[in-house]
C-alpha cells in the first residue's frame, strides 16, 4: 500500500534537479518596479499599517477565523486547532479524520494558517523596509513547515484547495524575498522542490469526483496554473516526469474555461448560491486570469464576458455603505490577501473591483473599488485617479442566481428568491427563500445572520441556515428545505422559488417549501415607495389556515424601541418604523448574528405572529 511505502521511504526528490532553479515567468510585479510600488504606498499613507501588520506576524499573533489575536508561540502550530488545542498527529493523509462532530475543533484552523496568506504582508514590508527579519521569519516559517508536514503525510495534505491556494501564496512571497541576502541557496532548493511536490500532488488528488464541481476544484486548477507558469518549461527527469509543469499548465488552462461556465451562470452570478462564495470564486479567476495575460495567455471572449458579469454583480450588490449582504454560507476564504492582512472586511467585496476596473478598462468598477487602490498597485503598479462618480445604481434582477435587488435614493432591498447551491443540492444553501436585507440611508437595519461555523458546532451551524434565522416566513415550525441535522453540507432543494414580477420598486415571488409538508404556497409582495416598505405576506392554502410567524433580524447596534404595534429601530442617528398592523402579536429576542467566520455578536430579532393567510406590515422612512 501507498502509505506503507511512504512510511519507509517518505515523497522527495532528488536535490539536484533544484539546485539552480530560477523562474522566468512573468509576475504581477518585479523588482524593477520596487521603488515605484514603495513610493506610491508611502502616498497612500499606509506603510505604518504594513509594517505592524508584519510585526505582528513575525511576533506570532495573528487572528484567524474569529480567534482574536492570538500569540501561538515561539514555534507556529502548523497541525492544531489552536481555538481549542485540539492536534491532528502526522499519519497517512487519507487516514486522518478531520471531521468529528462530538468535539468542537475546527480543521479550517490549522488550513487557514498554513495558507500562508500572512507572506504577502511580510513581503510587502521587507521591501518598505529593507529589513531581514522579515526574509529571515518567511524562511524559518518554510523551512519549519516542511520539517512538520511531510508529503501526503499531515493534516495540511487532506485538502487539496489549501495544497493549491498554499502554492500560490509561496509563488507571491518568493518575488518579494528573492534576492534577500539572509537566504542561501540551499533553502530555495528546499522550496523549490516543496513548491514542486504540491504540484504533483494536486493534479493527483483533483477534487472533482462528487456530481459538482465548487470552489475547491476551481482553486486546484487556479494552483496547477499558477505552478505550471512559474516552473515553465523546467522539468524534473524522474519516473514520475510525466507529472510536470506543462501538464499541469495545459490542464488547469483548459478547465478554468471550462469551469467559469460550469460554476457561473450567464447573468454572472455563482451557482453555490452564497454571496461570498462568489467572491472567492471571483477572486480566483480575476487574478489568475490577470497573471495569465501577464505571461501572454488569453481567455476566449465568453470567457472574460462571463467573468466581467461576475464583477458586475459584485457591483450591484454592494450596499450604500460598501458592504456586501452574507447570504448563504461564509468562511471568508481568499487566494491572496493583497490588502489590510489584519483588519480586511469580510462583507466588502470591492477590493476586487479595482483590479477589474484595469483588467476591463470601466471607470464604473474603478470607481468603486477606489476605497481599495492599493490591491491594484500590487497588480497592475498604476491606477486611475480621479474617476468621475458614475449614475446611481438602480433596481436590477439576477434571475439565474436568486437575488433581487431594489433601489431607491434612500433604499437598499436584496431579496433572495432562487435555486439552492450546486443546482439544487443545497451545499452552501440555507432556508432564506425570500428573505430579504434593508439598507436604509446608508444604514443596514435588517440584515441576513450569516454563518457562525461549520464543522466546530454542529448545532449552531444548523441554526444559522434554519428558516427562524431569516427574514422570512416559516409556516408552523417547518423549514423550507428540510435537512439533516448532522449532514452540515447537504439540503435537497423542496423551495423551486419562482419570481412572479419585478419593476423598479416592486418584487413578486414564491417558493413550495411547505407546499407537501402543509399544503402551503408562501408569497411575497414588497414594494418600496419614497416614505415606505410594504410587505404583504400571503400563505395559498386550501381548506387550512396554517399558524407562521415572519421573523426580522437585525443588525447588530440597532435599537429597538417597543410602541404597542410599532417598532422604532434606531442605529447612527437614522431610523426607520415598522407597523406591524393588526396581527395576533409579536416578541422581541436574542439572537446571533455573524460577519466573520468563528465569531457571533448578540442582537435582536422581532418575531410576528400571522393567525391569517395574508398579512401586511409596513416599514416607515423617517
């Protein structure tokens, strides 16, 4: 047996093949451009920023999926949960068990540390700098890491996305740490021949053997091509040569064409069904597909139309306030973190705008990306200024992905109405079929909870994709989707939501999720007009008059005030009023709501007892 083999003779290859390896692809950026780079940082005054950012890591202390900062010690632990000192011992990677769900560790933790997402700050301000300890702490942490994670042989091999999304990140440091005096020659054959192995591994264990392909298969071939250009033409001459750079380039090429028409749906939306899932996936393409140009590689026409969609719809569904609505799930996973390492925002998408304002020559997507200049220096070393503010975002419908979003001066409205993730299988789904978030002047009042954690608690995990967790209506305490509690990953899709209208102001929809469990149609008409939101709420039924209760989450730092069948909701001195009408009652609660994975904050949520089929309520500008 393979693990057997590799007990008694661990993966390696030969040292010499390595000894004089020096890349000649073309990268975002070269040390020609140093000085230029250095310059226009210091203009945008953030070199402060960057340098205690890369102090911070050096020290040891970072903050990853909701840990807070966190001193991990002298030696970083490449292995561990270190949220809940939870180790994964070195076996056989097909033999380790990463998911249990009677403990509480989470496998994303040692994944996400061993990303190396952190080198690009360190690179960043050894060339501010100049100074080696920061060369010094990138080749400790390599050298540290491939001591501890043997090939095919640790936790951080059981998942190819992070084998691939790890190669990128090294790819990116090395062109920072290249010519750094404080590393020999020896420790660029070590890392070489790693980076080498990571490629043979993930054209070996390509995860695309389930009925859909995701984000982790995008981002095994974003690696393949990212290791196939910068090891070229080079070729290591062993039994295994037939695994090489070219094969790994030709391949990912073809299916990353391939793929941005499997995942992405014509109106450019991504069939997970989850806000920022599409901005990874987004993320993946427009930096591959930006390195790939760089290095004379061009995409068909449907291609980058299809990607340019994607952007625009990272566009239109930002909020007044730059953020984005978390609607499905959320584990703000990234392919390089060009910006704010340790305070980045998980809901704002627009750091990647920017790059696509160069990539497609559109002052629109410059325009909203301005916020985020420094991502576009370090792709593209020069910007746009001055951009003119384009027309105002209007209403626009995205049929194919599920999300409908209403605009006024004053409004933001996205409602969610459409397929669950991966055509109907749910992965990344949670029950929010017609569920909707409230922007007003500027304001998030109502909001969509978005995800806590995955496999750590199984139990807030279920809670935080259960229809009580949206701003919907759940009809007596079914979920739309029905699912297993202990199945995390999977919900059938019983909803078939259908849009029945859509204009400027108004939204129509429905969805059967408790057509066969009640027989019971949910409806929804919401209309925004210049001094008010009316929703009407109607439950299509027959011979039954089922009890529901439309729930309303808000954000956190909302105040509600409670006036006998009015609710005043105040957050930064703008508020709104929600006239409940004549209905049976209403209470108001405690709840969770989360904007970075692994971390939750109490706020409040109103739930509405409906005893009719058809209820109405109305929200008041004031």
């Amino acid at each position: 047996m393979r693990k057997e083999i590799i007990k008694l003779k661990p993966i390696d290859i030969d040292d010499k093949y390595f000894i004089n390896f020096k890349p000649n692809c073309n990268f975002f950026f070269s040390t020609t451009d140093k000085q230029l780079l250095i310059e226009k940082i210091k203009q945008l005054n953030i070199e402060m920023q960057i340098i205690n950012d890369a102090d911070k890591i050096c020290s040891h202390i970072f903050n990853l999926l909701g840990s807070g900062d966190i001193y991990l010690g002298e030696q970083l632990p490449w292995n561990t949960d270190f949220k809940t000192n939870f180790v994964w011992e070195n076996k056989f990677y097909k033999d380790i068990k990463i998911i249990d769900l009677s403990n509480n560790a989470d496998v994303k933790v040692p994944w996400e540390l061993s990303r190396f997402q952190h080198l690009f700050t360190l690179g960043k301000a050894y060339w501010l700098t100049n100074d080696e300890k920061y060369a010094i702490e990138f080749k400790e942490e390599i050298e540290d890491w491939i001591e501890k994670n043997p090939v095919e042989m640790s936790v951080n091999w059981t998942c190819t996305m992070d084998v691939a999304i790890r190669a990128v990140n090294w790819i990116a440091a090395y062109f920072f740490f290249k010519d750094s005096p404080s590393i020999d020659k020896n420790f660029w054959t070590q890392f070489h021949k790693s980076l080498y192995l990571h490629g043979r591994f993930i054209i070996k264990n390509l995860e695309n053997k389930g009925p859909h392909t995701g984000n982790h298969y995008l981002s095994n071939i974003v690696g393949l091509v990212w290791l196939g250009l910068y090891f070229g033409s080079f070729i290591v001459n062993d039994r295994n040569k037939s695994n090489n750079p070219k094969k790994w380039l030709d391949y990912g090429l073809s299916e990353l064409e391939k793929e941005m028409f499997v995942q992405n749906n014509p109106d450019g939306t991504n069939y997970e069904a989850s806000t920022s899932y599409h901005r990874l996936v987004t993320e993946l393409f427009l930096k591959t597909t930006v390195l790939c140009t760089k290095n004379n590689i061009d995409f068909t026409k449907d291609y980058m139309a299809r990607l340019e969609k994607m952007c625009e719809f990272i566009m239109n569904i930002t909020k007044p306030n730059g953020l984005a609505p978390i609607i499905g799930d959320a584990d703000d996973g990234r392919l390089l973190i060009l910006s704010n390492y340790s305070t980045w925002i998980k809901n704002d998408f627009r750091h990647l705008l920017g790059i696509a304002g160069e990539l497609f020559d559109r002052d629109d997507f410059r325009y909203y990306g301005k916020d985020y200049i420094e991502d576009t220096l370090w792709i593209y070393q020069s910007y746009k200024g001055n951009v003119e503010k384009p027309e105002q975002l209007t209403s626009i419908a995205y049929k194919d992905g599920g999300y409908y979003i209403l605009r006024n001066d004053r409004v933001y409205c996205c409602i969610r109405c459409g397929e669950l993730s991966f055509r109907g299988d749910g992965v990344h789904s949670h029950n929010d079929q017609l569920s909707f978030e409230l922007n007003v002047d500027g304001e998030d009042f109502i909001i969509d909870p978005g995800l806590y954690v995955y496999t750590a608690d199984y139990k807030m995990r279920n809670l935080f994709r259960s229809t009580e967790m949206h701003n919907t209506v759940q009809v007596e305490k079914l979920e739309q989707n029905d699912f297993d509690k202990f199945n995390l990953f999977y919900m059938k899709e019983q909803t078939f939501s259908r849009c029945k209208d859509f204009k400027d102001n108004l939204f129509i929809g429905y969805h059967n999720g408790y057509k066969r469990k009640c027989l019971t149609i949910h409806e929804r008409r919401l209309e925004v007009k210049q001094d008010c939101i009316i929703i009407k709420d109607s439950l299509l039924c027959e011979n039954n008059n089922p009890s529901s209760e439309l729930n309303l989450i808000f954000d956190y730092g909302v105040n509600l005030l409670d006036c006998n069948g009015k609710i005043i909701a105040e957050k930064n001195g703008k508020s709104i009023t929600i006239d409940l009408g004549h209905i049976e009652g209403y209470r108001i609660t405690n709840v969770y709501i989360s904007k970075r994975y692994g971390e939750k904050n109490s706020t409040r949520k109103v739930t509405v007892n409906f005893k009719k089929r058809s209820n109405d309520i109305k929200i008041l500008l004031n």
